[in-house]
C-alpha cells in the first residue's frame, strides 16, 4: 500500500510523532479525561487527515526512517512550545461515580466500536491514533455529560458501511430510556429537552403514549379522539394532564416547566398519530395542535410571579374584550430581486421581526421582499380576561391580562363569559412601558393552549358526580322540599319570608322559550326590594352573591350606563374600536345585583329596559352596531323616598320609578320597620344567639362564663367533651334555621338550572286568567302600579322555578297555587294601608294554604 500525497511540511511531520508516542497504548474500556494539552493549528486538521496513512504503514520497506533528521524535533518553536498547566488543561474537578447499568451500557458501545474499527484493518491502537485528530475528543464528556460525538473522517466516508454502523452507535445520537430523561445533565430543564437525543427520547415517549394509553376497560384512549378528530376535520388534539401524569410523571414534569419545547415535541409526535389513520391530513392541516386539559394548578391573576414565567399556568376569569382576528407570520420567505432566489424559510418569533441583511444566493444586499404566496400565516387574536367581580378582595382593583389566542383558538370566547385558560405565561418586549417608567420592564402575556368556558348552560352529567346526583334527587323527595330551601336562604337573617321566597325563585328561574327561533321569552325572574333602611336588604344581596354561580354586584350610585350594559374603546395597540362588557354583560346567566336601585340617574336607569326584558344590549357607537347577551336575573334594593315608607300612600308616591321598570320586575317585596314588642324581642334573641354561634372563640365561650382565671385550667379529656358538646348544641341550632347545608343548597341549586327544565303541563288555565283579569281590575281602581301581560308571564315562570326545587320535569297545580300566591302578596304588599286588607279578603279564595308539595 502506497502512501498518499501530501505536502511535506516538517511541522506536520513533528506533530505525528508526538501523536505516534502519546498514543501507543490500547483504548482503555471507560473513556479517560484528557491530560495532554490541545492541539493548536486546528485550522490545518484536513490536511493532517490526510497524513494518517503515513504514521500506518502496511510495510516497513515503503514507511518512512523516523530517525531521519531527529535533531530537527529539538529545535525551539517559540509558537508551540507553551504548556498551560492551569485551568485549561487540568480537570481537578470531582465526578460521580456512574451506576453500574450506565457503565456497562458505555462499555458496550465502546467494545462494539473497536470491533467495527478493527474489521476495517485497523488495530485499537491505530483507532485511537485516529481520534486523536479530532483535538482530544475522542473518550471526553461534554457539559451534559454525553460523549463528544465523533467526526466524520475522510477514511471512514470511503469505507462506507463501517461509517453508517458506527454513526448508528453514536452515545450522543442514541436515545435514552424513560429512567434516564429524569437524572437532568444541564443547567435548566429547557436545555435538557433541546439536547437531540433527549428530543427524540421524549417523542418516542409521547408516541407511546398517544397510541398505547387505555382507559381502566383496556380501549385506547387517544385512539378513539384522534378518529373523531379526522371526521370533523378538527386540528386540536385534548390530551389530558392527569393521563400524562399518570402513565410518564417525568415528561408531565418537562411539560409543566418547559411547555413551549415539549408542546412543538407533541406537535409532530400528533401529527404522526393522526397519519396512521389518516395518511393524507397533512393536505388539510398542516400540523396538529394538542391541547392540554385538566391541568391541575388553578391560579389567580393576582397571584402570577416572576417565578411563573415560560411556565404552564391555568386561570380562570371573565372576557371583557377582544379584538379582531389578525393574520400572523408564522415562516417567512424573502425574495431576493437581484437573483430572483427564495430565501427561507425563517422562522418568525413572536416578540422580534424577521430580518435578513444579504441573499445567501449572490451575496448582495438585495433589495429583498417578502414573498407572499410561499410565507405561512396563523390566525391571531388577543382577548383581555378579568377577575372574577366576586373573587376580587375588598378594596382592591380586579387585574387583567392579556390573553393571545391562535390558530384555531380564535374566536372561541366573547366578552362576557367566563372562561378556564391553560397557556404559558411569558414575557413581551413594551416600549411605551420602559418610557412611562424610566427603566427595563416587561409586559406580560398569556399564550393561550386551551380554553373551557364556565357557562351553567353547559354544566353536564361530568360535573356532578352519580352520589351528589343521588343526594339531590333523594333531598327532592323530602317533604316539604320547598319550605325548607325557603327557609335556608340568609339563615343569618331573621323572618322576610315573603323576601326569602322571591329571592329562591329568582335563584332557581324559569324556563326560557324561543319561538320559532325568531321570538324568546326571559325565564329569569327580576326582584325588586323596596323598604326601610335596617331591613337587611343590602345583607340579602351579599348572600345572593356568595350563593349563585354567577353573580356581579354594582351599586347605583358607582354604577354609571356603560358600566351596567357596554362601552366601546379604542384599543391602544391596533387603534380600533372595541366592545367592553359592562355588570349585566359579565353576569350572562347568572344574577345581576344593584344596590342603591333609587339613586341611578334616570338615563342610566332607562339603559337597562331592554336588558330586562329582552335580555339583550343594543350598541351603536363608533360605527360598531351590535348585540350583547345580557340572560341575568336582576335582583334590585331601593330606598323609599325620605327614606322611610309611608303606607298611607301609593307605591309610585314612595318612590322615583317609573311605570316601565316597575312592570319589568317579577316581584315586588314592600319591606317594613313595624314596631311590635313581641316580634322585636324574638329579632333580638336571634341577632344575640347569632353573634354568639359565630364568635371565633365559641368553644372556649363556657370557660369565661363569671369563672375566676382557674376554671381555664381545665383537663385536656373535659375541655374537649364540652367543645364537642357545644358544636353539636351549635349545628343542632343551624339545623333549626337552616334544613339544608349551604354548601348542599349552592350544588342542588346549580343542578337545578342545569338539568332541570319542567313543563307546563294539564295545568288549570282558567284559574290563572281569572286572577289576571282581577288583578287587572284591582289596579285599575286603586291606581297603583300597572298590571300587564308581563305579570301574568311571571306567574308562569315562578311556577317553573317552584317545580325546579322539587327537581320536577312537569309544573304542579300546587306549583301554580304558590305561584299565584306570591304574585298576589306581592301586589297586594305595595297597596295603600286603606286599601291592603279589602284586597286581601279580595283575593283570599286564590291565596287559601294548599297541601305542601
């Protein structure tokens, strides 16, 4: 074997020697740290490539007299004669020991490469001469602790099949088992994942586990969603946390703290899954989107951090705005107008634009333009979600945040629902921030992964479990269901059964109709609470809000028109107009509550006719002509005029409300101070009692009773009966004021309003006529508050709501009676007192007590 051509350059000769005695011995079975210094001149490595073969000769005859002018090896080379024994060279530091099973993996892979390189006709010794090319990288670990991956070597491209079996057992290039993705060899999990065999262990994970995950009947969970996910031509995947979690903990670990790298991993390990079913999707999307659901970690906006940037966070809140949808650059092409080439794609981020300052073709500066047929755009879109009105702490202003919706998450949500966002939390470059502040700060967004609305319409059988659904339909069969839901409303609040009453079928509602689907009819009942101060009026709305699912609390002297129904702003980033929702857009289904009903200017006032009654909001501002949905119960307290209610004179005397808004609310509550000493009496033992139950040191409340201070030196075993004694004295008392629990009442009442929706039924018509025909009489000769078909629509709806209590699919004739009953109290309780009790004889054959239900 000949030796090959090269360029005689003493220097290069000198190196191989050195090379040829450093490296006699064979290759030991672990790689060994380096203690040699670094070869310098790594610019000429392709030529010293090429001398190889001479320090290899096959035959002595043809090699070369290495003892050939041997004195010119001690000449001073001032360039190459420096030694750095400092940190550069010498590693002191202290290294784990490996485990067992990792070194002898390392072993194998070492023993199975000398065997490749010896079939070759190479020796170990001449295999290790060969690494030395590459600069010592041969056998050193890099800051990951994976092998330095070898480099292609012109001898090993020519052999061919050698070449391909070694890059096949390449340690860099080799995937890792599920075991070793958790032991992290790197500074922060983010530069774990983006190592390429960490990569691509994580897809082999996220693969099995699309296409091998069951559910506990052994059908294939993934499997199913992704063929119906090809026949509605969908390109979101749900993948739920808690399956993930549940079946590879590490990579829900990487997904939770690196969620953009491992989303674009799941990503294309989806859009393989998919092609297995369907080879040809890509022609309708081209990637697959996964969505994260059931993510645990609930959070507040109040409560996002620094420490929560880049992470996977979920919150929960209401949309108060968006705005249009945008195209975004997703990958960009550049055409260059001088060679004509197409440059990219170039990827485009989303805080920086995509710019390149020379074709790569003919190495010109351009000019340079966007090709807009080949660059690819995704939908964009921001929304801005709001704390919840009844989540945020006193005296404190709900915070916001901007939410980035794209692709197919456009769209999904609209101002006034509330809605459960999963996305990441990051960081975005402001300028106009750093000017009004006057130093670096960051804005913050949310890019969106999944989005589940919270409506009440769209509670299903999912959200109750089969034992709270049994609870519910065996409490609905307790006798006497309605008195007592009656009488567990405020139990803080002493007697206003009549206000109780209103307020529990205002909670419940009716059963809204659309005809035709030209034509609907509210099934929400609006209560209007009209009366002395002191009454509890204002306390009653705050237990209303703490006990509906959806509720917004506004005061009439703090609430102006646009903040109940709508405004519209210009967006201080597009410069368009937009919608914000006002109160009643943001309580859509649920229950709206005004304060202060009497102290509303009469233009706000009027502004909320429409919401009322058509439950709807026209807007036609700014050329924005719309219509917001406004489905809320208005629960309203007002104040008489002078404050105090005077009997002697008519409703629309004692108060500054006119005949449209008063006909619009369902029931009317007249509420009065009436001094008696025997009811005042029981009022006060109740407050009393009431205070003494809720003091935060009740157990300790018989210790302090006239006892001198040793009477609290009280055995552990004593003290303890009494605290159990007293509890059970205590929930015995709650037990008498309130029948059911408000936990119990606040699921039973939610159940209600999702599952339940009865029918009007074999019910008596002419009797419900006949008491509109006479209350449309009585009104007519006493002059007070109109009577109209609005009224006899509310008897209707509060017989619904009295039928949804006892979690009936038919309206009862007793639910009709009762029905009759509070719209009767409630027109007759706003009469003049001289006109009150020949009313009530009036009506008494329509209000005589009926069998309970």
């Amino acid at each position: 074997m000949s030796s090959p051509t090269r360029n005689p350059r003493k220097r290069q000769v000198d190196e191989d020697d050195e090379v040829l005695s450093d490296h006699s011995s064979p290759i030991p079975s672990s790689p060994p740290l380096p203690s040699s210094p670094s070869r310098p001149f790594e610019d000429e490595e392709e030529e010293i490539h090429d001398d190889i073969q001479d320090l290899n000769p096959s035959d002595e005859e043809d090699g070369e007299d290495l003892m050939e002018n041997i004195e010119g090896d001690y000449r001073i080379n001032e360039a190459q004669d420096q030694y750095d024994l400092g940190d550069g060279n010498i590693d002191d530091e202290e290294y784990e020991e490996l485990d067992a099973a990792t070194r002898r993996r390392i072993d194998n892979q070492l023993n199975r490469r000398d065997e490749l390189m010896s079939r070759g006709g190479r020796s170990r010794s001449q295999a290790f001469l060969d690494g030395d090319d590459d600069g010592d990288d041969e056998g050193r670990l890099d800051q990951y602790g994976l092998p330095i991956q070898r480099r292609r070597r012109r001898q090993l491209e020519e052999e061919g099949d050698g070449m391909d079996e070694l890059e096949e057992i390449d340690p860099f290039n080799e995937e890792l088992s599920l075991e070793s993705l958790s032991d992290i060899k790197a500074p922060s999990i983010t530069e774990w994942i983006l190592q390429p065999a960490v990569s691509r262990s994580i897809a082999r994970e996220l693969r099995s586990f699309l296409l091998e995950y069951t559910d506990e009947k052994g059908r294939s969970v993934y499997g199913a969603r992704i063929r119906s996910l090809g026949e509605v031509n969908s390109e979101s995947l749900e993948v739920s946390y808690d399956h993930l979690a549940e079946s590879k903990a590490i990579l829900a670990l990487f997904l939770a703290t690196s969620p953009a790298e491992v989303l674009r991993i799941f990503d294309i390990v989806a859009m393989e899954a998919t092609e297995l079913h369907y080879p040809n999707y890509s022609q309708i999307h081209q990637e697959i989107h996964v969505r994260i659901i059931n993510f645990p970690n609930l959070m507040s906006l109040r409560d996002l951090r620094e420490s929560n940037l880049n992470n996977l966070i979920k919150i929960n809140g209401v949309v108060t705005r968006r705005t249009s949808v945008f195209p975004q650059l997703k990958y960009v092409k550049f055409d260059c107008l001088k060679c004509g080439a197409v440059l990219g794609p170039f990827i485009q981020e989303s805080h920086t634009e995509v710019k390149i300052s020379f074709c790569t073709n003919c190495q010109s500066k351009g000019p340079l333009k966007i090709n807009s047929e080949k660059t690819l755009y995704r939908n964009y879109q921001r929304i801005t979600l709001q704390e919840r009105p009844g989540s945020v702490p006193a005296g404190r202003l709900p915070r916001h945040r901007e939410i980035i919706l794209l692709s197919d998450l456009v769209d999904t949500a609209k101002p006034g629902e509330e809605v459960e966002v999963t996305g990441i939390y990051k960081n975005n470059y402001d300028g106009n921030l750093n000017v009004k502040s006057g130093f670096p700060v960051f804005a913050t967004i949310i890019e969106a992964n999944s989005i589940n609305k919270k409506e009440i319409s769209n509670q299903n059988m999912s959200l109750f479990s089969e034992e709270e659904e049994r609870e519910f339909r065996k409490l609905s069969q307790e006798r006497g269901i309605i008195d007592k839901i009656i009488s567990s409303m405020a139990p803080s609040i002493y007697g206003h059964k009549d206000i109780k009453t209103a307020v529990a079928c205002s909670l419940f509602s009716g059963v809204p109709k659309d005809i035709n689907g030209k034509h609907s009819i509210r099934g929400d009942i609006n209560v209007l609470l009209l009366g002395d101060p002191g009454t509890a009026k204002s306390q009653i709305l705050k237990y209303v809000e703490k006990i509906a699912n959806r509720a917004v609390f506004a005061t009439g002297q703090g609430a102006s028109a646009v903040g109940l129904t709508a405004s519209v702003r210009r967006d201080p980033l597009t410069s368009e107009w937009t919608l914000e929702g006002g109160a009643l857009v943001l309580a859509d289904k649920g229950v709206c509550l005004i304060d202060e009903f009497d102290k509303m200017n009469d233009q706000d006032r009027t502004s909320i006719h429409e919401a009322m009654e058509q439950q709807s909001i026209s807007v036609s501002k700014a050329g924005i002509v719309t219509t917001l949905q406004a489905r809320c119960s208005i629960v309203a307290a007002a104040n008489p005029n002078g404050g105090k209610y005077n009997s002697t004179l008519t409703l629309s005397q004692n108060v500054d409300l006119t005949e449209p808004i008063l006909s619009r609310f369902d029931i009317l509550c007249v509420v009065r101070d009436i001094v008696n000493e025997e009811s005042d009496e029981r009022l006060a033992s109740f407050v009393i009692d009431s205070h003494m139950r809720s003091h935060p040191n009740t157990e300790l409340g018989d210790d302090f009773m006239g006892e001198d201070d040793e009477v609290m030196e009280i055995d552990t075993p004593s003290k303890s009966s009494r605290q159990r004694r007293l509890a059970e004295v205590n929930k015995q008392k709650e037990k008498e004021i309130s029948p059911i629990s408000q936990e119990l009442l606040g699921k039973y009442i939610a159940y209600a309003r999702a599952k339940v929706h009865p029918k009007l039924h074999q019910m008596d018509m002419d009797k419900v006529a006949k008491v509109y025909a006479d209350l449309r009489r009585e009104s007519l000769a006493t002059e007070s508050f109109p009577i109209t078909v609005r009224h006899l629509e509310s008897i209707l709806r509060i017989a619904e709501a009295f039928a949804k209590m006892r979690l009936s699919d038919f309206v009862s004739q007793s639910d009709l009676n009762r029905a009759i009953k509070v719209s009767i109290d409630s027109f007759v309780g706003a009469q003049k007192v001289t006109v009150r009790k020949k009313l009530q004889r009036a009506f008494m054959k329509y209000t005589l007590p009926t069998r309970r239900s």
